[in-house]
C-alpha cells in the first residue's frame, strides 16, 4: 500500500532528523528552556537545520501516507522511528550498531507486523463530521496542560520524558488535523484546502509539538524522548482514528495476537534503553 509506503519513509527521516536535532540540542544552555530563545541558539546550527529538513520532507511524506490510507494504520507505523533513531545514531556517532540493538529492532518491527496484522484497521471517514472536534481538543489540551505542568515540576530524564510525551500528543493531534485538511482537497480543491480551519491548526499543533519536543530532548537523553515520542504517538492516534474518524479494529480472540505484539514491540523498547549507544549523554563535537 502507498501509505504503508510513506509511513515507512516518513519514520525513517524523522528516525534521521531526531539524531541531528540532539545533537543541536545538546549545545544549547540550560537557562534556555522552554523559552522562544531556544529557537535563536538552534538557528545558528547547521546540523539542526539539517534536521529540520528533514521533518519538512517527513510531513510531506505523512500527508501522502494520511491521504491515502486510515490514521489508525500510517501512525503506528512510526514505531519504527525508535530503532531507526538509534540506527542512524550509532552511525553518526561513530559508535556502530551492536547485537542488541539489532535484536531490539526485530523485536519491534516484528510486534509491529503482529499487532498490526491482527488488529486489520478498517473503515472510518477522511474527515471529522459534526463538531467531534471540540471535546477532542478540549481533552487534548487537559491533557498536554497536565504533562507540561509535571514536567516543569521536575527535570533531567523525568522532564524529558513528559515533554515526549506531551510531544507525541501534540504530533498525533497534528497527524489528525492533517488527515482532515486533506479530505478538503479531495472534496473542494485547492481552494477548500486553503480555507479550511484544520490547516492553519495543523501549523500551530505541529510548531507547538516541535517546540516540545526541543525541549524534551535538551532535557535528558535520548533514550528518555524517543519511546515516549513514537509509542506514544501511536496510541494517542489509534484513539484519533477511532473516535474522531470512526475507524474500526479487530476485537474478540484477534486481541490475543495484538497483545503479543504490543508485549514484543515493548520488550524490543527496553531492549534499545538498554543499549550503551541509546544511553549516550555526552555532547557530540560542535557543528557549525
């Protein structure tokens, strides 16, 4: 399928622009979180442009994959990005890739193929009728508030990985208003696109997440932000993609197998945490 497809492509640069964002990120003061200025001190950096680069490439990517197939099949694809994280990490780093991370990426690209397989996302509507919206971002925004709040509550891996959270909400909430975007341009064109609520949201949602996730990444290792980051972008979209766009899973015996698959994507988790690359906290070499 061709949002299999993009998914697949769009977990892979935003695997490539986490490590470079990282490194940026690892450079800039600790008096400069959750502050607009962090965005000065990246600017400057080319790596972290780099990285940026690649997330535009990324979201083009996800549009297609969001056009094209339900919210509940392209964003639990992007479990894939924690291994593919850490993949790219050990290359740029220098550090190579070791058994056991190779171990943990089966384990989690084969629970993904079990769970997915099993739960067979069918149905849904492109778009969100009536006004379902607004008790979604009603909750959502409860939701981000209450993570946000406990995580400025404390700081080093515990911040990080609040603030991952709070920015797989975020980017589900983006993938979610994007799908909905989309549907417009298949219904009224360009035009409908251009004048649709959704889009402009999906700017403010995905800047909103990015900004987060900066700080998430300043704030402790990797390893701390990027489980938070992908799995919990792919829960909160499932839920997206049943509630808002009426998506249906398989349920009965078929949870059996969709357990497994979860119990094997998160053994494949604690086994990346557990990697010495995936536990790097040192500063890489300034790149300007």
């Amino acid at each position: 399928m061709i949002s299999i497809l993009f998914a697949v492509l769009t977990s892979l640069s935003n695997g490539t622009a986490s490590v470079l964002q990282r490194r940026a990120a690892l450079q800039v003061p600790a008096g400069k979180a959750m502050r607009l200025s962090l965005f000065g001190h990246l600017l400057r950096q080319k790596v972290w442009l780099a990285g940026i680069a690649l997330v535009v490439l990324a979201a083009v990517f996800q549009a297609v994959a969001l056009a094209t197939g339900p919210i509940a099949v392209v964003q639990p694809i992007f479990v894939i990005e924690l291994p593919a994280t850490l993949l790219v990490a050990g290359f740029v780093m220098g550090a190579g890739v070791s058994r056991q991370i190779w171990a943990g990426v089966a384990a989690v690209t084969l629970g993904l193929a079990l769970a997915m397989a099993a739960a067979a996302p069918v149905g849904g509507s492109d778009d969100v009728h009536g006004a379902a919206w607004i008790p979604a971002l009603v909750v959502t925004g409860v939701f981000e508030a209450v993570l946000i709040a406990a995580a400025l509550g404390t700081s080093g891996d515990a911040r990080a990985a609040l603030l991952g959270l709070a920015s797989a909400c975020g980017y589900a909430l983006t993938a979610a208003l994007m799908k909905d975007a989309m549907a417009r341009l298949d219904g009224d064109g360009v035009a409908g696109l251009l004048t649709a609520w959704q889009l402009y949201a999906t700017a403010v949602a995905g800047v909103g997440a990015l900004f987060l996730l900066q700080n998430a990444l300043q704030a402790g290792s990797l390893v701390a932000v990027q489980p938070m980051l992908t799995l919990g972008d792919a829960l909160i979209s499932i839920a997206y993609g049943v509630t808002l766009f009426g998506e249906e899973l398989r349920t009965g015996w078929w949870l059996l197998p969709q357990l497994a698959g979860a119990a094997l994507i998160t053994v494949g988790c604690v086994v990346l945490a557990r990697s010495p690359l995936a536990a790097v906290n040192t500063p890489p070499p300034r790149v300007e």
